[in-house]
C-alpha cells in the first residue's frame, strides 16, 4: 500500500501575506489585493477577514468594492515582491525534500517519499508521524524566516494533497493515512475536488449531487455530460484513487531582475537527493539557461560566473572565472563545465549544483553581424514568452528532461 508523502503547501493570501509584510498597518485587517476601491481589475487576493463578505479572487474590483465594509483596504500589489518572497519560500521548502515541483506563485508540490529515516525521531509513533512533524517543521520554517503563513496537505496523491491542504487551512497541517481518502472526501461539497468549477457544481447541482461521496455513488454514464473525456479520472479522484506523480514544472514566479539592475549578481540553483556526473551536465546546462535568460531580461552582460557544488556530506566548493561580458546561455555552459571538471575531484555523489553571474554591465554594445548567438537568444526569449520557458530548451537540458 502506498504510504502519504505527497504534500502540497500553500502559501496562505499569500499576495495579502505579503502586504502586511511591506505595511504591519495592514494585519487584522480586511484587505483586498488587486487595485484601488470602485477602481478597474480584478481581485487577486482576499484576505479571510473580506472573504466573510463574500470577496473572492477573480471577482471584480468594483463588485468587491460594493461587498467589502467600509474598512477594507485595497492595494494594487506589489508583484515584483511577490515574486522575491516566492522564491525564498521554494528555497525553504527545498531543505527538506529533493524533489519539489512548483504548482504556481504560492502553491508548491513536494516528495517525501523515501524521506523518513532523514525525519525519524525517538518519539514518533510511525513513519507518517515522521513526515507529519517534518512538514509542520517546513511551514514553521517559512512563517519563522518569512513572516508567511503556510497550509499542508499530506496524502497519497498530488489531488489528495491538494484537498488535505485545503482542509488544513488557515495555517495548518493535515495528513490523509493511505486508505482513509475516500471517507475523508465522501462529505466535502464537489468543489474541494480540484477540477470540479463553478460550472460543474451547478450541473451537478441539478442532479442532486451536491457531495463527493454522492458524486462516487452515480454511474458514469449519468456524469460524462458534464465531464465528457476526463470523467473517469475525476471519478477516481472522487474516490482518493490519484496519482502520486508531482505534474510538471510550472514556473511560479518571475524571478527579481528590475531592468537595467548592475549590482548583485543572479544565480540559480539546484537541489537533488544525489546525482553523478551522468546528469551533471544537463543540470547546469538548464542552470546557465536560465541565469542567462535572467540576465537577458535585466538588460545586462556578466563578465564572471562562479560554480557551486555540494557533495551529500555538505561539504560545499565554489570555482569561479572572469569571461568575456556575455548573456549567452551556451557560451556560459561550456565555461560551467569547465568550472564542474576542476571541482568534481571527489566520487561522491552530489547533492546540489548552483550557477551565479557577477561583474554585471549594461548590455549597450551593438552587435555584429556574427554575434556569437544573441540573436538567437532574443529569438528564444520571445518563444517562451509566447508559448511558456519549457518550450524551447538546450538539446543539454532536453536530455535531462527525458531521464
């Protein structure tokens, strides 16, 4: 049987968690994220103290102007700070678990399967102790480092997680034991079901089916008109029957790289249980690729990039090199081999590889017309733009994927 170590964590009104980070003058009370009292947009953000009066996200600023009491505060937002407090929340999560895979801005998907001789204690009762407490140590974490309040949910798959997440909140952590999902899904309303909407539930509605156990005990045949081709699998999640794959990578956030930024550097980083020089390769291949695409975005060349590798013993090493100024993603992975080659001098396998560029300038030079491949960079900056940053890939990081 399969054990629950498939966690969801999600950042609670994260966008209103933010806020009240940047103004204290905000917490305990109703805030509205999304735009100004009786202005245009959409909510992006509610927070619980708003949501009694039936705000929601995805609902108009002026119909949330009319339900909100007098006292609620709207803001515009903050996204590129949203975006920074993203990425420090995935880093936290990442101590814990090799494999996390993000869901969107403030919503993450972490394996914690074969993690529980990492966790175990003296006191724990079982291994879904284990993994229980570690997870409560995860949000903890977050809340302690950044000020943001965090849910959980454990389960046997990514849709039961998701709906144990949803149970947990606000700012708690449950977990669903293997063999307990269908009675803990059997009396929740169809909507906690993640791929039943609005829409959905009225047609159901009409049916008489109001709960998931009711929705378990009707034919197929008597829901495939509102469903069509994914009504099995929405069965089968009905019933706790999901997968226990983590999905695909989605981007969650736009790292922080304000235009025409030299100071600092960019860099990225990557976290795995172990892996050898097989895909070593492939890892920093996808690494360059994306301080590259970075510094593309921010307007800027990098005249150093500097390798970073942890074995599993945590013993960490850092080469670095002074290059000629370029934003280019394969003349950065030819000098990144270059830098894992003089590094890797140990057997042991390694727990993390991290890319980070400096000695940023302005990108003002004018190409020529063999330009080394920047041209073919922009080419590929606006491909992901159009179509998503997995669309187009080095052949290098293509390989690693397949694996």
């Amino acid at each position: 049987m399969r054990s629950a170590r498939i966690c969801c964590i999600d950042l609670d009104t994260f966008f209103v968690s933010v806020e009240r980070l940047l103004d204290p003058s905000l917490r305990g009370r109703p805030v509205v994220v999304g735009g100004r009292r009786w202005g245009s947009g959409v909510v992006t953000s509610a927070s619980y103290e708003v949501r009694a009066f039936g705000v929601r996200s995805g609902m108009s600023i002026r119909d949330a102007s009319e339900r909100a009491p007098h006292d609620t505060v709207f803001v515009p937002g903050h996204h590129d700070e949203y975006s920074a407090y993203s990425q420090k929340a995935r880093e936290i999560v990442e101590r814990f678990s090799p494999v996390v895979v993000a869901a969107s801005i403030d919503e993450h998907y972490v394996d914690f399967r074969g993690c529980e001789r990492l966790y175990r204690r003296a006191g724990d009762r079982d291994d879904d102790a284990t993994i229980l407490r570690a997870v409560r140590e995860m949000t903890g974490a977050i809340d302690r480092e950044l000020g943001l309040p965090s849910s959980a949910g454990i389960a046997t798959s990514r849709s039961m997680a998701k709906v144990a997440s949803g149970l947990a909140k606000p700012a708690g952590v449950v977990l669903v034991a293997a063999g307990e999902e269908a009675a803990t899904l059997a009396p929740l309303p169809v909507r906690k079901l993640p791929g039943i909407g609005p829409v959905a539930e009225a047609k159901l509605g009409a049916l008489g089916i109001a709960t998931l156990g009711q929705l378990v005990s009707a034919s197929e045949a008597r829901v495939r008109p509102i469903f069509g081709a994914y009504t099995a699998g929405i069965l089968a999640s009905a019933r706790g029957d999901g997968a226990g794959e983590l999905g695909r990578e989605r981007p969650a956030f736009r790292e922080h790289d304000p235009q025409g930024v030299v100071a600092g550097t960019i860099s990225n980083e990557c976290t795995f249980a172990e892996t050898g020089a097989d895909t070593a390769a492939a890892v920093l291949s996808s690494l360059c690729e994306r301080v590259s695409s970075r510094a593309r975005r921010r307007g800027v060349l990098a005249g150093r990039i500097t390798l970073k590798l942890r074995y599993t013993d945590f013993t960490t090493i850092s080469h670095g090199r002074t290059i000629e100024p370029t934003n280019v993603d394969f003349e950065l992975h030819g000098v990144a081999r270059e830098l894992y080659r003089e590094a890797r001098l140990r057997p042991m396998p390694i727990r993390l590889l991290g890319i980070a560029v400096g000695k940023l300038r302005l990108d003002a030079v004018q190409l020529p017309l063999f330009d080394g491949g920047h041209r073919r960079s922009i080419a590929v900056d606006r491909v992901r733009d159009k179509f998503g940053y997995d669309a187009v890939h080095l052949a290098t990081t293509l390989s690693r994927r397949r694996r």
